[in-house]
C-alpha cells in the first residue's frame, strides 16, 4: 500500500486519546484512524515510569502491527515518560514517524501567552516528570510554569463525572487548579488528554481570560501539518476509524461515544493484555 495511504495510528492508556483522534478527523476526514486505548490497565499515571515505559512498549508495538504512517501517543503520562529521549522514541517506534503531545502543547502555549505564565496540569506522572516545563523552556526560557498534578481528574471522567455543576467536579477542580490560578497564569496546558472532557468546569474556574490548550487537540494540529509537509495526506475523502480496546468492547463502546459523539462510526475489536504482552520490544 502506498505510504500515504495508511491509517494513523494513536493509542492512550484509556478513552482520553479520543480527544486527539476528534481533532484529527475534524481535521483531516479522509484519513482511516487506528486508536487503540488500554482500557484493562487505565490509568497510567499513578504508576512508575518503568511500568509506563513497558505498557508503552507493548502498545506502540501493537499500533505498528497495523502497518501504519504516524504513531500519535495521545496520552500526557506516555508522553511524558519518553521526554526528549530520541533514542528510546527510536527504539519504540522504528521506522515509523512517532509523536506526542507533550511539545505540541506547548508550542501552542507559548505563541498564546503574553505575560509569559503558563500552567501546566496532568497526572501524577507527567507533573512528576517535569517534561512540559521543559519543552516549555525549550521554547521561550523566561516563560514562569505553575503545575499541579490532578490525581482523582482521569478516574472521574473515565466514570462521566464531568458535569461544571457536580459537587465533586467543582470540589476537585477548585482543590487542584487554585494555585494555578493564583500565579496569574494566562495560559493553562490540559496536559492529560482526559482533561478537555472537564473543560466547562475548568474554564468556569479559570475565568475567559485563560487560554486553555488542550494537548490531544495540538497534537492532532501538529500531526496534520507533518503530514503535510511530507506530502503524506490520503487522497480519499472518507476516512475510518477502528478501535482496539485491552477491555470489554460494549464498554468501550459506549464510552467512545460519550467521547466523540453520537454519531460516530467505529468498529470496536478486543486485544487481550495477553495479547499486548507479546508485542513486548523493549529488552
Ligand atoms: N490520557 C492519559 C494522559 O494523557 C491519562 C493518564 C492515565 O492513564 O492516568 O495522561
């Protein structure tokens, strides 16, 4: 098959991911889209980066074996685990072009603010890593970071607690997000692609004033003009998706539509964690 005929591949540790593969399609509706999403084994974030790094190997893996143009790691806490660590991106990924969200997010963060504060918030793991404020840094050094770790933010909305007005998503969102608030920040990275399923409660926290930059989103952005520039679009105008889930397929099923909407078209097929294991590379 030609190259640029082949679907993009995107996986996350859950349903999150489904935030960077709406942006894609919205994007680019001819391209076929291959998500897988660890249903069995969310969330990631809690875990070491030894246990994220074998889970990611295991999925980058199967994402391959369908042949596809891009890897998308739709996923903040698997982003973050590889850092700017090309030689492990390499010897994940091989030959295929892989991405992450962690700097496309923060690209879009640093042409969007203009008081240079930028916060940043995810799981456990990704704050723990440090990986945004780096790219961040990266990009404009005299950019100030606030960060704060949202623990309890990927189970509640993996279980549809998302509503602005529950007590809980107001209680949590008000607990994690004040210091963020207080530092004046302008600029907020969601960089946990569960997050922007939160985003009504998290900008009526913020304020208008706040630039909210969903990191599934950007990534998406950022995978549709590499795409681009490699000349590398699909001609068909009428694209698929196919979804893989390491859990039940009703579950995900049902979930992927509170994700993406109503109307979407998908065929959901099951890969056992069995499965997964033996696309295990990583020695
Ligand atoms: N969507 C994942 C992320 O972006 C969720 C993390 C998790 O599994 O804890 O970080």
């Amino acid at each position: 098959m030609k190259e640029k005929h082949k679907a993009i591949g995107v996986f996350d540790s859950g349903l999150g991911g489904l935030t960077c593969v709406a942006e894609l399609m919205r994007l680019m509706p001819g391209e076929d889209i291959i998500y897988f999403g660890d249903t069995a084994r969310v969330p990631y974030g809690t875990r070491s980066r030894e246990t994220i790094l074998e889970y990611t190997a295991q999925d980058v893996g199967f994402v391959r074996s369908k042949d596809v143009k891009l890897i998308i790691a739709a996923c903040g806490t698997v982003s973050s685990a590889i850092g700017t660590d090309k030689a492990l991106a390499a010897e994940l990924a091989g030959n295929t072009p892989f991405m992450g969200v962690v700097v496309p997010a923060a690209e879009e963060a640093c042409k969007a603010t203009k008081n240079g504060v930028i916060g940043v918030i995810g799981t456990q793991a990704t704050i723990s890593s440090g990986a945004y404020e780096q790219a961040i840094h990266a990009l404009c050094s005299d950019a100030k970071t606030v960060s704060a770790a949202c623990p309890l933010f990927v189970p509640m909305v993996e279980n549809g607690i998302t509503d602005k007005d529950d007590i809980v998503v107001r209680a949590m969102t008000e607990r994690y997000l004040s210091p963020v608030k207080a530092s004046g920040a302008d600029v907020l990275i969601l960089g946990c692609t569960h997050y922007p399923h939160l985003i009504e409660a998290v900008r009526d926290y913020m304020g208008e004033g706040v630039t909210l930059v969903s990191s599934g989103a950007a990534a998406a952005r950022k995978a549709c003009s590499v795409l681009g520039e490699a000349h590398l679009h699909t001609d068909s105008t009428k694209g698929t998706l196919t979804c893989y889930t390491s859990d039940s397929e009703e579950l995900f099923d049902r979930n992927a539509h509170r994700f993406i909407g109503k109307d979407l078209i998908c065929t959901v097929n099951k890969v056992s964690v069995d499965e997964l294991q033996r696309f295990h590379e990583r020695t």
